[in-house]
C-alpha cells in the first residue's frame, strides 16, 4: 500500500498550502514522504525523505528544491535528485510537532510548495543497571539454598536474570520491583540444578529500549551443599533415614550495601528474608556536625517489626534525623524474629 500523497500546489509568490490527495489537473505530486503525514511517536533521529512524482506533469529543476525542517532551511544538508530528496537530522528533533516544507520549481516554471506535520516522542530517560549481584558467589549453594539475585537500575522497568549455565543453557528468572529501581528475583535450588559456572546476566526492558549487565561473580550450584541434615523423629514409621530442613535466609538488603551513601533526606529501605516471616529492623542515626568533628549524639529512627511477603521481601521508609548533617552515620539491622541468627547489619553515610 503507498503512503497518503501530498498535493503540491501552483503558487504565485511561494504562498503554502497543504492537502492531503490531490485533484487530477495537479501537475506534480510528493509520495512516500518519511516520516508519515500525521505520524505520531515519531524517534528523534529519524530522518525526512520524499519521491517526486512528475507523472502528468513536468519534471522538477532540483536546483531549485528549497527544504525547510520547523522554518530551518536545510537545503545544502540534504541530499537532492529529480525524483528523490532526503535530509537526515545532525540533531535530535525537537519533541512535540514537526513541519516539514518543500518548495520547489518544475521544468515549466511554475513554483510549487508542500508541507506535512508529524509529532516527536518525548525523550526517554537512558536505561541504566546500576549493578547486579547474588549470594551464590562465595559460597556454592545447594538443595534447598535460596538463590537471590538483586538488580539496581531504571525504575518502574521490567527486569530478568538470565542465568548462563555452564555455556549450554540459558534459563530466564523474573524479577519484581521491591522499591525504586530495586528488583529481586529468587529460585529455590533443586537436585537437578547443578552449575559450575553461572554467569548471572541482568536484563532491564522499558518501552522500546533494553539493556544488560552481568554479575561480576559467576554463581555455582552443587549437590553437596545442602541444607541441615537432622534425624527424623516422632511419628509410626520405622525409618530412620535423613530428613533434609530447608535453611534459613538470613535477612538481606537489597536496596542498598555496606558503606553507601545518602543523599537525600531520609531514604527507603528494603531487602529480603524469610517468605512470611517477622523482621524486627533498627535504625539508629549517630550523628555528627561541624564536617564530623563533633558527635551530637544517636538518634533512632526506626525500632519496628516488619512483615515480609510471600517472596520474603519488605520496604519500609527510614526519616531523616532531627539534625541532618554531613558525615551522620546510619547503622542498620535486620533481624528475623523466632530465630538465633546474628543480625544482618550494614552502615550508612549521609553525603
């Protein structure tokens, strides 16, 4: 199917007028104009083209083609023949509508002119994976292991952890958003899933753009690490064999790591633990004036218990101290209620 015509029409000083079709009598049409007459979405890059059609009519004096881009002559930046004209850009388009005007004179010496419209997308934020990490590095895990791996990137994206297993396979994991430009994204390690090397690969998609990153660490499943091993007891079966007791997650932050900076007044915290469990979280401000010369004393800013969703994570909103100066210190723990673990601890500086 060819694109909507646009009607060039005889003017006796350059005066424009823009149709859309044009009556039989017109002695010379533009068809395949790029972009599309009353385009929408339209990339900043592209770039504006035309066919001249002298079919009926005389051919056109490409000397004489004028091309003006938002009232902007263009011309000696376009590429010009008797059947063709096309300039492509040297900068992005302005978002919002467009205008594009030929002018022109045919072999008879009758001027001619032709204008179209199309609308520039607003301009996107560049996607940006800020780092990506997990907790199958340092430690190969095993049966009954939860895998976790955390991107920090674009907010409100959609984000996979493409796990490379030992250069054959290629299996794709979900990731939610936990908070601002936080995803998570877990599996529960089985018998079958033994890797020696995992390169742990994150992709983060939004609109029409998309980017990777990949772990700096590769991620290592095992058969041999498994989980507690414990008798089983009580009931009327004569069997003695082992039982295997799923560990427990440590609590994790996922939002941010040890020895961050923060910048803003106040900050969100989030992370994960135990699907449905209860996280008893502390905050405690040490605050310090005059360039962190000084100590003023501890403020706590968070002393509550949280509880975690069906995947284990939680959010919550730490506030700014009451005075809030640079070099204060933030300590944070996590610890999961019910259980002996230590608590998981990272510090905090305020920028």
């Amino acid at each position: 199917m060819r694109k909507p015509l646009l009607a060039l029409v005889t003017t006796a000083g350059l005066g424009l007028l823009s149709l859309t079709l044009s009556p039989a009598a017109l002695a010379q049409r533009v068809i395949e104009v790029s972009p599309d007459l009353n385009s929408q979405n339209v990339p900043p890059s592209s770039a504006i083209s035309g066919q001249f059609d002298a079919a009926g009519g005389s051919a056109i004096d490409p000397n004489s083609v004028r091309i003006l881009v938002n009232g902007q002559d263009v011309t000696n930046r376009s590429t010009i023949t008797r059947n063709f004209f096309s300039y492509r850009p040297d900068q992005p388009l302005p978002p919002g509508q467009n205008r594009v005007q030929i002018e022109f004179r045919n072999t008879a010496g009758q001027n001619l002119a032709v204008g179209w419209n199309f609308t520039v997308q607003q301009p996107q934020a560049a996607l940006e994976i800020n780092s990506i990490t997990h907790n199958a590095a340092n430690n190969p895990l095993g049966p009954g292991s939860n895998f976790l791996a955390t991107v920090n990137g674009t907010p409100s994206s959609q984000v996979s952890i493409l796990m490379v297993q030992d250069g054959r396979t290629i299996r794709e994991l979900r990731a939610q958003e936990v908070a601002a430009g936080v995803y998570v994204a877990t599996l529960n390690v089985q018998a079958s899933d033994r890797i020696n090397e995992g390169i742990i690969i994150g992709r983060l998609q939004r609109q029409n753009q998309t980017t990777y990153a990949a772990a700096p660490q590769s991620a290592i499943f095992t058969t041999t690490a498994t989980g507690n091993v414990a008798p089983q007891l009580g009931g009327t079966g004569t069997g003695t064999g082992p039982v295997s007791v799923q560990p427990e997650l440590q609590p994790i932050f996922t939002s941010h790591n040890d020895g961050e900076t923060i910048t803003g007044r106040g900050f969100t915290l989030s992370g994960q633990g135990q699907p449905n469990a209860t996280l008893d979280i502390n905050v405690v401000a040490r605050v310090r004036v005059l360039g962190g010369v000084i100590s003023a004393g501890n403020e706590t800013l968070i002393n509550q218990s949280v509880r975690t969703d069906a995947n284990g994570n939680f959010t919550l909103r730490v506030p700014p101290p009451a005075i809030l100066s640079s070099g204060t210190s933030y300590v944070v723990t996590a610890t999961t209620r019910g259980t002996t673990d230590a608590p998981t601890q990272i510090t905090l500086y305020q920028r």
